[in-house]
C-alpha cells in the first residue's frame, strides 16, 4: 500500500454563507490524501494502474468551480468525486482550508477534513473488499431482489458481501 498525496492546490473560489463571499469570493487551500496498491503500477510503470495525480487536481478545480454554502459540501464534493473515479482506493482523506474568513476577527484559516476508509471483509466469507456504503457500490447492480439482500444482510451481521458471494447466490 502507498499513500498518494497532494497537497497545497490554491484556488479562488466564491463558497460562503454569506452573500459578500460568494460575491467576493476568497482563497482556498485543498489537501487530498489516497491509500491505495501501487504494486501493478510499480512493476508496469503504466499510469493506468494507479492514481493519476493530475486526474486528482481536475476533480478538485472543478468541484472548487461549483459554488457551495458550506466547505463541508465542498469537501464532500470532492471525496464523492475522487471515490467514482479511483475504485482502487481503500482510503481517503480530503481537507478544505478556507483562508481569512470573514469573522469579524484575524482569523488565519478555517477548515474541515473529511475521510472514508473503504476497506471492508465479506460478511459470508471473510475477504477483503472495497465498499463505498452508498448507491454508487457495484453490488447496487446485482440481478438479487433487494428484500434478499437485505435479508441476506441481515444473515451476516449486518455487513456488504462480495462480489463473488453475491454471484454465488445469483447462480
């Protein structure tokens, strides 16, 4: 496992809840840190394999583009985006830095980091997989009614199957 990480991405952006903000807008400061297997990518050296840091710093602009009320949206914003883009990740960590907010003070800088760790065992058969948790997860495609799969849930504590558990009961 490695952690790839970028960090210090600058942008100007018009997020706040007040209306000077998003008129005036402000700078912003964008951390991004991914746990994920580099191992294929180390022996093929074929960017294809790992997480393309510059695909990262697009997602970011974009997302900074789209005003918010909240930097907690905006980090969401981006983590949501990273996650569908990278499915090899097994864990995440974004930080938005709003710097000088307007506080009716000297306040160098106001943030939020949200994280996610994806990495999670079969409920049935104990392998480790990756599971988002939300209706981006691959299992939302399974041909098994949605009453058995929350049955089989249920089954198995509560916890995700993998795919091949999943494929398993499909035959």
């Amino acid at each position: 496992m490695a952690v790839i990480s970028l960090e210090g991405m600058e942008f100007y952006a018009k997020h706040g809840y007040y209306d000077e903000e998003t008129i005036i807008g402000g700078e912003y400061i964008v951390d991004v840190h991914i746990k994920t297997n580099v191992d294929k990518a180390a022996v093929s050296d074929d960017l294809g394999e790992t997480v393309n840091y510059e695909t990262v710093y697009l997602i970011c602009k974009a997302v900074m583009k789209k005003p918010a009320k909240l930097i907690e949206t905006v980090a969401n914003r981006i983590a949501l985006n990273l996650k569908h883009q990278f499915r090899n990740m097994s864990e995440l960590s974004v930080k938005v830095i709003k710097k000088n907010p307007p506080l009716g003070g000297t306040v160098a800088s106001a943030s939020i980091e949200v994280d996610g760790s994806y990495t999670k065992k079969c409920g049935r058969c104990s392998r480790p997989m990756l599971c988002y948790g939300d209706n981006s997860c691959w299992c939302m495609d399974t041909l098994i009614y949605q009453k058995t799969l929350d049955q089989m849930r249920g089954h198995y504590g509560n916890q995700c199957l993998c795919k091949q558990c999943l494929e398993f009961f499909q035959a």
